[in-house]
C-alpha cells in the first residue's frame, strides 16, 4: 500500500524541514513548498492526500487558496496553521473549509495527531465561502494567544457551523456572553437578532413572561401584551445567562421548548414556533445544583449538548500584555487619555490572581486610564491599586496550597520589579513549606516522630534528617 503524501506549504524553512521530518518518520511521504501557487499546482494536478498550509506566504494567502482547493477536490483534507493566533483566523479557516486549525507554534505530537484523524476520516462537506460580512461584529472581541485560549477559539470555530445548543461554564469576568456573541456573529444565523437575557437581574414572577411573553390582562399589571424574549430572538440566537438561577417552574417550562420546539405565551392559546439556537452559561456548578435538586436533571441534559469551558484569567497569564493593549485603546476610543504600562507594571499584573478575571483587569486598566495623571502606568500604581500589600489573606480552605504558593510569589514580583530573589529561589520555597508542615504533622501527633512520619508518608529516619536540617525541635520518639 503506497503511504499518503502531504502537502505542505509555508515560506519558513525551519518549520517546512521540522513538519517534513515529523511526518516522514510517521511513514508518509512529504512534498513542501514555500509558495501557494506551487501547492496550488499540486493540488490542480490531483498530487497529494492532504494538505497542511500557512496562512501568511509571499504569493498568496492559504485562506483564500481554500475555497478554491475545497471546490476542485472536496475530498481534500486542509489543515491551517497560522502565527496569527485569533479567533477570526480560527473562524475563518472553519468558514472556508479547512479540516482543522493549529496555532504557531504547535506542538508536532498535535500535528500528527491531527493528520492521522483526517485522514481516517476522509472529508465530505461542502465548503462554506465567507462573504466578508458575517462575524464583522465580533472581530477581535475575544483576545490572547494561550493554550487555553486556542483551544477555546478551536471549539467555537467548530460550533459555528451548527446549531447545537451550547453550555458556557466559567468562572464570573471570564467573557462568557463574548463567547456567545461570537458563536452567534460567526454562525449561520448572523442576520439574525442576538437576545440576551440574565436570569439572576429578572424577578422570579416575571421570568416566564420575559421568556415566552404574555397576553395584556394574563397577571397582575400586564396592561399591555409583549413578545418575550423567543419571539424577538427568532430565527437567531437566545443566550440565556446564570441559568442557574432560573425557578424550578420556569426551568419545566424551558424543558418543553426544547423538547417540542414550541410554546405559548402567558395568558395566550397560540402555539408558537421556537426557531432559535440556545445558548446557556452558569458560573455555578450545574450539576451540584442537580444534585441538591434545584435544577433540573433533564434540563441539564438538554442544555449541555457541547459544553465549554473558559479559563480564568490566572490560567492564561501571557495573555494580559494583549489585553491590556486592547483595554487602553477601548479607553482611548471613549474618550480617556493614552496611558503605558512599563515592564515592571505589566509583570505585576502577570502575577496576581485575578479573581474577577478578566473584566476586573479591564475595570483596572480603565480606572488607570481616568484617574491616574502620569502618562506610564508604573509597578507602584498597580500596587497601590490592586493593594498587593495589605490585602488581606483569604479565609482558609477557599484556595489551594498551589494558589497560595502562586499568589505570595506573585506578591514579590510584583512589588519588586526587575529585581529578582537571590539564586536558589525552588529549594528555599520548599524548604518554607516543609518547616509548617512538618511542625503541625508533630503537633498534631502529640509529638511522636513515629506517626507523624507515617501522617507525612516518610520514612522516619528522612522525617529525622529533616528535623536536624530544619532546626525543628524533635518530638518524643519512643522505642
């Protein structure tokens, strides 16, 4: 059986030769070009099982060499990689055809993986052609070049082209109705209206009426009908935010829709037709909530067809310098002064905890923008205004050892600049830690070495030698 041949196409020399290298050692056969209109010749001339193109070449662009290849061999499996690692690159690729994404730099273990799937799976959709009108909304609203974030931009770019109801679960601040609008901008129903709609800000009494309307007379104060959210959402996209918080009543009512795709307003006898796609988001667990009772099991199953999570903040460090870039010009385009963030200050902001993720940074970065009068935002500001020297410990057991350990070295980073800790910085952390550990382990014992080794998991001759190395003083040690 002869091997598969991939193409490939990318004017940097290094990464043809490391994807040449990879794969040849998988036992296909590779033929890789700087220049699209090479692959493009290839590909016309019926040579090659699948192909792996940059997006960025001399000649030509590989995203508007997609449609084309797409339509002469739809069997054809592309797969894009590009350094411009966005959202709307991911969405386009999806949009024109490709079979997969990857963001540079990519880690070739992926890359094979990602190869031997497509061509497994061989590839039999029709193309879908971007117009250059639909996402226009949406560009750029979702910034950062992370893992986390690729990975996220990968899932949308791959649900824009359904209509499977989505469940967004992350933590408060995390972007979870950005991520929702750009599944709306980019998707099939982009013309259409985009509704959203926050559970937790709507009386309990008025929930179903905002969601389905109502007949003029049907309650108490009802003087007039309304449309209710389903109705102005038709056709698009309902984005229904801290569903968590919805009633039990409202949730079954909820339940039918999905179940029959109709519904009746408040008060009314017309059966209506639900032609939206439902997006949900909880910063909740929905599924303790199952299991305490106050959601609905069968909801939840409805509603988590595709769930997806967003990371924190903490989670995609490396990707404050870019927000903060982009929160300045946002601030700019408002009418606030320019503002720089120094190295030092922007280091600062890489090291702390963020719990109210990424809208608390941009809060942060807009107050900078308006109150402060230098021009450079220094390391001293961020200190003052994220009080990294006063704040005050959280109450025990809310964040994990890992957390407290990131957050007081976060501290001196941050409040230190370009100064870094003397040499040695791994051991002597270690060594911080064993000390308390080791002295509550004896405490907790009454003293006795015997089992607080065996509450540590050491050997007692180790928990001895730690003991001395420590200068802790040695419990009773019985014989």
């Amino acid at each position: 059986m002869t091997a598969p041949t991939i193409l490939v196409a990318d004017d940097d020399q290094a990464i043809r030769t490391v994807i040449d290298r990879a794969l040849v050692r998988e036992g296909f056969r590779v033929r890789a070009t700087a220049e699209a209109a090479t692959l493009w010749r290839w590909v016309a001339a019926g040579s090659g099982d699948l192909v792996i193109t940059d997006v960025v070449m001399p000649d030509e662009s590989g995203l508007d060499l997609l449609p084309r290849m797409r339509s002469l061999r739809p069997d054809l499996p592309v797969v894009v990689m590009s350094a411009r690692a966005t959202l709307l690159t991911a969405v386009q690729a999806a949009e024109r055809g490709a079979y997969d994404y990857l963001a540079k730099p990519f880690d070739i273990d992926n890359l094979s993986s990602v190869v031997h799937k497509a061509l497994a799976a061989g590839l039999r959709a029709s193309p879908v052609v971007d117009d250059g009108e639909k996402g226009a909304s949406a560009q750029g609203t979702l910034v950062g070049r992370s893992a986390p974030m690729q990975a996220l931009y990968r899932q949308i770019a791959r649900l824009t082209r359904t209509n499977l109801t989505v469940l967004l679960n992350g933590e408060s601040g995390t972007g979870k109705e950005l991520v929702a609008r750009a599944l709306h901008d980019h998707g099939t129903r982009a013309r259409a209206p985009f509704v959203a709609l926050n559970m937790a800000a709507i009386p309990r009494e008025l929930i179903e009426s905002e969601l389905f309307g109502h007949e003029r007379g049907s309650f108490t104060g009802a003087t007039r009908s309304m449309a209710g959210r389903f109705r102005e959402a038709s056709g698009g996209t309902l984005f229904l935010d801290e569903i968590g918080d919805m009633p039990l009543e409202a949730q079954t009512r909820l339940l039918r829709v999905l179940q029959e795709g109709d519904y009746r307003a408040v008060g009314g006898r017309e059966l209506r037709r639900a032609n939206v796609r439902i997006i949900a988001a909880s910063n909740r667990n929905l599924r303790r909530l199952v299991d305490e009772g106050t959601f609905r099991e069968d909801l939840y199953y409805r509603l988590s067809v595709v769930p997806v999570h967003l990371p924190p903040l903490r989670d995609r460090a490396s990707d404050i310098d870019d927000l903060v870039e982009r929160f300045v010009q946002r601030a700019v385009e408002e009418g606030l002064p320019a503002k720089r963030f120094d190295r030092d200050a922007l280091r600062a902001l890489r090291g702390y905890a963020w719990p109210g993720n990424v809208r608390e940074l941009e809060n942060l970065v807009r107050r900078c923008a308006a109150l402060q009068a230098e021009d450079t935002i220094g390391v001293e500001t961020i200190a003052h205004e994220l009080d990294l020297e006063t704040r005050p410990a959280r109450a025990a057991g809310q964040h994990s050892l890992a957390e407290a350990v990131e957050q007081h070295l976060g501290r001196y980073f941050a409040l230190h600049g370009d100064a870094l800790p003397p040499n040695g910085l791994y051991p002597r952390v270690l060594r911080e830690m064993e000390r308390p550990l080791i002295t509550l382990s004896l405490a907790a014992t009454g003293g006795s070495q015997i089992k607080a080794a065996q509450l540590l998991g050491l050997n007692r001759n180790t928990l001895r030698k730690k003991l001395r190395d420590l200068h802790i003083p040695a419990g009773r040690d019985p014989r």
